[in-house]
C-alpha cells in the first residue's frame, strides 16, 4: 500500500510521500559539476531527490567554484530534515514532494519535514537566488 497526502505551500500544492532517506550524496558528479542528493525510499518505491548543480564555473580561473547559493541550499536541506550535519541525515524520515497529480514516474520537487512546518521546493530556492544575483548585479558593478 503506498501511502500519500497532500501538503499546501505558498499556494502550491504537492503530493507528499512519506519516504526514509537511506543515503546521501555530495560531491562531484562524473561531469565534474558539484551536486547533493538525498536517496529516498517509501513504500514499494525509491527516488533519488536534488541534483541541483552547487558551484559555478568561473571563467578566469577556468575551474569551478563553489556558491552562496549551494551552500545556502545545502543548509535547507539540513533545516527541513531536522538534522545538526550531513552526516546525520541518513535514516531521517522525509515527505517527499511531487506536482500535485503527476503520476507515476514523476520528478521530485521538494522535501517536507514529516511535522514541523519547514519545507524546500528546490526551484523555488534557485529562482529566489537567481533573482537576488540578478538584482545585486548593478549595484556591485560587477561585469
């Protein structure tokens, strides 16, 4: 039996499936973009969660370096969960977040903590960084 609810945030609303993580990663993927994710597993079902790319390539330097952003998101994610280090995540209890609808084989789209009010919708979080960037840009005089 798989179990499912329905969570409501910023007026969105998701499909919330209670999953535990087993495992983490963080580190660099083969294509050397540094990334987190969280392996999940519920009911007669498993999803890796995140993959959003946390450092940057920079251009001079010709070498990726890491963000506010990614590390930022890093810290959300150990809010949400509850947990003191990345370390500790493992064997946390999470609702993992779908579109609303979506069927099977959908992609994840955040996380929830399984009581408290604490929840990350992972795109939400890039886009408020993205529009912080673009907003701070001028007034830095950067480029």
């Amino acid at each position: 039996m798989k179990r499912t609810t329905t969570i409501e945030h910023n007026g969105a609303t998701y499909t919330a499936e209670p999953m535990i993580i087993k495992s983490t990663h963080l580190g660099n993927e083969d294509h050397g973009i540094l990334s987190a994710y969280l392996r999940c597993e519920g009911d007669s079902t498993g999803i890796a969660v995140g993959g959003y790319a946390l450092d940057s390539y920079d251009e001079e330097k010709k070498q990726r370096i890491g963000t506010a952003y990614g590390l930022d998101h890093l810290l959300q994610i150990l809010r949400v969960v509850g947990a003191e280090s990345w370390e500790k995540i493992a064997g946390r209890q999470v609702m993992v977040l779908f579109w609303a609808g979506d069927g099977w084989g959908s992609k994840a789209v955040g996380i929830a903590h399984p009581i408290e009010d604490r929840v990350l919708i992972f795109e939400d979080h890039a886009a408020a960084w993205r529009e912080a960037a673009a907003t701070d840009e001028p007034e830095r005089g950067e480029r």
